[in-house]
C-alpha cells in the first residue's frame, strides 16, 4: 500500500488526508472531486477555500451550516448587499471565521461575480475552462501537487475580474474538490468512481491538501 492511502474508520482505502474523521471521510466519499456546475455552487465553494486559507478544512466544514446562515446561503445577489455593519455582525458570530479581510473578501468577491453576469461572462465557464490533460493518477502524496499551471491560470484570471484571496494554492485546492482535477489516489474508493463524471448540483466543499 503507498503512504497515499489507508484505511478508513468504515474500513475501506481512502485518500490519506481524510483519514481518522468521520465527517471527513464522509466529505471525501461523497462529495469531494464530483464535478460541479451552476456559478451559485461554485461561488459558495470558492470562497469557501478562501476562508479556510491558514486554517484547516475541519474548520470549514464543521462550521459550514453555520457560514451558509451568516451569508445567507451564499447568494451573491445577497452579500452584494452587505455593508459595514453586516460585517461587523458576522465578526461578532462565533459560527463564522472571524476575519475581517476574509469577510470583506466573500463579499467583494460576490459583488466581482455580478459584474461577471453584467458583462455576459459565467464563473461556471471560466472555471471549467482550466481543465489539464487527463494524466496518470497519483499514487503517492507527493504525486498530489500544491499548484499547477492551470490553477496559476484560474488564480490569474480571477484576480482580473476583482477576485481576493484566489491565490493559485487555494485555486488548485478548489480546483480538486468540485472535480476540474481529479486527484483521488490510485487505491481509493473514489478513485475513477464512475459517478465522479457525473454532474453534482449540491454545494460543496474541499481541503487544501498537505
């Protein structure tokens, strides 16, 4: 068995880095490196990852329903709106990553996206216009980069149209999880899991990898 695989709580091989976890390894099994499609979705999971930037995912993903409360299910029509004493309230919640710079990211970030929608532009495209050539599967974790070419790409373009904190590491991490890259270990369950080219239309989230 390579060190990019072990053995999950249910008993089955998995990435190693949502081992030992439940509510991790049921993200991994179910949800991360799906596919997923519809500028909403793939708004909440970008600024997601920003959030989660210097923290771990757990993190994230416990405080999830909470985060989708304060910003109103991350409907950027919504969080266009916010103004600076919605930013104070959501840094007096303790369900939310209280961080000033993040919180004013997700919220300039949902304003960059609608001004995408004004100029006839989808996040949905441009995303999924930085797929890489299919490759050999990783096997071991330093098979499983921080970055790549496409991510610096999608880093780059985001940052264009007044995206914050989309660096290329976070990009590539979102990247991995709604399924632009595929980086299931050879080994794991998931790993050319017929369902992972379908289309997944629920929300979702990803780790950074490390």
């Amino acid at each position: 068995m390579s060190d990019g695989i072990a053995i999950g709580l249910d008993g089955r091989l998995k990435c190693w880095w949502c081992i030992g976890d439940a509510l991790y390894e049921d993200y991994h099994d179910g949800e991360w490196g799906r596919p997923l499609h519809g500028d909403d979705e793939l708004f909440e999971k970008l600024c997601l990852d920003g959030l989660q930037a210097g923290l771990s995912w757990l993190v994230v993903l416990r405080k999830r329903a909470s985060l989708r409360a304060a910003f109103h299910g991350f409907d950027p029509r919504a969080i266009a709106l916010f103004s600076d004493s919605d930013v104070e309230r959501l840094l007096s919640d303790p369900g939310v990553i209280r961080n000033r710079a993040k919180i004013r990211s997700v919220i300039g970030n949902a304003r960059a996206l609608l001004d995408m929608h004004a100029g006839g532009e989808a996040l949905d495209g441009l995303v999924w216009s930085h797929t890489r050539p299919a490759g050999r599967r990783p096997v071991v974790r330093a098979d499983v980069p921080a970055a790549s070419p496409e991510s610096e790409a999608l880093s780059r373009a985001l940052k264009a149209r007044g995206f914050s904190f989309v660096g290329s590491t976070i990009v590539y991490a979102f990247m991995q999880a709604v399924g632009v890259v595929d980086d299931h270990v050879a080994g794991c369950i998931a790993a050319g899991d017929s369902a992972i080219a379908g289309r997944v239309t629920s929300r979702v989230t990803g780790p950074v990898i490390d």
